[in-house]
C-alpha cells in the first residue's frame, strides 16, 4: 500500500490533537515499521513533543527498563490479552486497541488496572492510513464497543453491492472516503479504489457494518 506524506499528516495531526500530552509523553512503540500502527507509536508522539519509548514488541511491555515511563500502549486485541495476564504498570494511561474486535471482556480486563483512564478502539484498513473510526470506551459501557464515529476526517458511507446508500438498521459495506485514502497498491490497480463523480476518491473496505441507534457495528467480511 502506497501510502503518502499527505496521508500521514493528515492522521498524525488529527491524533496529535485527540490525545492529552500526558498520553503522548510515554507511546510504547512496540509495532513494526511495516504495520500501519508504527505512524500513531512513533510519529504523533515525536510531532506532537512527545516520547516514544521503544521495544521489541508490546508483550516486552513488563520487563522493559523504561516501563514506568510508559504512558500509552497501542496493540491489537490478542496481543492486548496476553499482555494483560500480568497488571500494567502504574503509569500507563491509555489503552489503544486495533485491528481486530474488541471486546468487552477485554475491556474490563483493561479498566481493572486502576492507572488506566481512556480505553479507545480504532478501526481503519492500511488503504486508509490505518485510522478511520475511533469510539472511546467508558467504564460504564454495555456490550461490546462500537466502530465509533469518523476520525482522521474520513467520509463513512454503507452501501449495497451496487454502490447506492442502504437505511440504518440494515448491512452494506463501509466505503471510506476522505484524506487518508492511499494512493493504492504499489504496481496494479484495484477496483476497492474508486473515484465517485465528484471526483472523491474512496475506498471499498469490504467489511460489512450496520448503523444501530447512530452506532457503527461491524458484522463480518463481504468475502467470508
């Protein structure tokens, strides 16, 4: 995925301002440079005058020699349960999670360390710059955690296999439109990327969601 400066400074300066700069003085940066989670680790932090604590991998978290300077961990759901058999440590603030469900077992397992006090989930493929919906997770929530409203200024619409805009209540797939679509895949095309008639280019996701009660849910794969 060709993904352009433009792309990445769209994302970091949204996020810059979406996170508290106690959040951003400790982001555990713990992802490959080749997944799209290092922008959020490395670049918000550093352009926003954060730190960025570096390691092997999230699961390095509790034997890393700078762990009580962490502030923010970032990583998907599996990794998430397995780093969380052992309490954080005292000063980790945010829990960020990604690229797979959330769910709201792991949720509680997060809130259950008393530092914590902001557990988000992020959704957005690579073709999109990584984050294109973001729903904070209160304490208090019922259920598993939504999608979330649009970040990163991305365009969300449900459509049919047509491409025409389906009710609430009812399942399409997500197209994603906006500044953080990617150029595309480096040497072929692809029909996922589209240009509408205004000249809006955006993304066909293939992930199947519903809007329920003004929430995004994700239902499944259009190609399972």
């Amino acid at each position: 995925v060709v993904v352009e400066h433009r792309n990445t400074l769209n994302l970091v300066r949204w996020e810059a301002s979406a996170y508290t700069a106690e959040e951003l003085s400790g982001m555990l940066a713990g992802s490959s440079i080749c997944f799209g989670a290092s922008i959020t680790q490395i670049f918000t932090p550093l352009c926003a005058g954060g730190t960025v604590i570096m390691a092997d991998n999230v699961l390095a978290l509790p034997t890393l020699p700078a762990r009580d300077e962490v502030r923010t961990v970032f990583g998907v759901p599996s990794a998430l349960s397995v780093l969380l058999r052992e309490p954080l440590p005292d000063g980790v603030r945010m829990v960020l999670s990604g690229g797979e469900r959330l769910t709201a077992a792991l949720v509680a397992r997060v809130f259950a360390n008393p530092g914590v006090r902001r557990v988000l989930n992020m959704y957005g493929p690579t073709e999109c710059t990584t984050g294109s919906t973001l729903f904070e997770v209160t304490r208090d929530h019922q259920g598993d955690p939504p999608l979330g409203p649009p970040m990163a200024n991305a365009l969300l619409s449900i459509r049919d296999a047509g491409g025409r805009p389906v009710p609430d209540g009812e399942v399409g797939e997500l197209w994603i439109g906006g500044p953080g679509v990617t150029r595309g895949y480096l040497g072929h095309e692809s029909q996922a990327f589209r240009t509408e008639p205004d000249g809006t280019r955006v993304y066909r996701s293939g992930d199947l969601v519903r809007r329920v009660d003004g929430e995004l849910r994700y239902v499944g794969r259009a190609d399972d």
